[in-house]
C-alpha cells in the first residue's frame, strides 16, 4: 500500500496483549482487524460522532464492503502500538479509511490497512448518499487532506 504517515491526522495507541499472540509468539493476523477497528472508532470519536451505533441513523445503517491488510513486519506481547487513521476519501455511497499500524517506541512499520464502507438504507439494503453532516465533519477535521470524488 505505502501509505504516507504524514497525510494522518489522528493516532490511538493500544498495548499488545498476551491472549492476541498466537503459538509463532507473535500477534495474530485476525487482531490486526481489531487495532484498526479501535482506531476508527477513536477517530470517529474525535469528530464527535456518538460511537454506540456510530454510523446507524433512522433507515441507514454503514457496513464495510473491503477490508485490506498488508502485514510488514509483526507486533509482540507487551509493545505499544500507535494506530493512525484517516479517511481518504468520500463518494457518493461510500468511503474509506486507510489506517497504519507503529511500533510506538521504534516507528518500525507493522501494518497497513483499507477499509471501505458504504451507507445502506437499513429496510431495503440498497446504497444509499454519505450523509452531508458526516462529510462536512470528515472535511472540518481532514482538511486539505480530504478527496471528495463524485
């Protein structure tokens, strides 16, 4: 992937846990998701979005449609992780985050990831616009960062 560190704007950190390492005595792969996952929803958080149901509003729920890893180097029990986040862009019916996964004290590169999700109506499960509000809060904090694509 070759994601820019400095395009991220907003960064969590989670310390590695001896039940997330597998029987090689590194993290499984399968957690790697679970990083990424707290740092959307630390992200969405800093926009101020209600992270209990964050994205399921009336008829519209947000599910994630890709979700890509591209592992670099492994993480162990005991080391503190910083997880980035940003969202790359928003379409008409969906957007993406794009996250990095560092090893706090050394910056060494631990994982890259992709993550696309996309605004559903919750009765008939057809795509459905990116609410403006979530796209004025997304442009307000990533600033000239942000692509909108149509």
């Amino acid at each position: 992937m070759g994601l820019e560190r400095a395009k991220f704007r907003h960064s969590t950190r989670v310390r590695v846990r001896n039940y997330e390492i597998d029987w090689q005595g590194i993290v499984h792969n399968a957690n790697y998701l679970l990083y990424f996952e707290l740092g959307r929803l630390s992200y969405l958080e800093r926009l101020g979005i209600t992270v209990d149901l964050a994205l399921v509003q009336g008829d519209t729920k947000v599910v994630v449609a890709r979700n890509e890893i591209d592992y670099r180097s492994p993480a162990r029990f005991g080391e503190e992780l910083e997880v980035f986040t940003r969202i790359a862009f928003i379409r008409d019916t969906s957007f993406a985050f794009e996250g990095i996964i560092e090893e706090f004290a050394s910056r060494r590169l631990v994982a890259e990831n992709v993550s696309v999700h996309v605004w559903l109506e919750s009765s008939t499960g057809k795509p459905k616009r990116v609410a403006e509000d979530f796209r004025r809060m997304a442009e307000a904090f990533e600033g000239p960062f942000m692509q909108f694509l149509a």
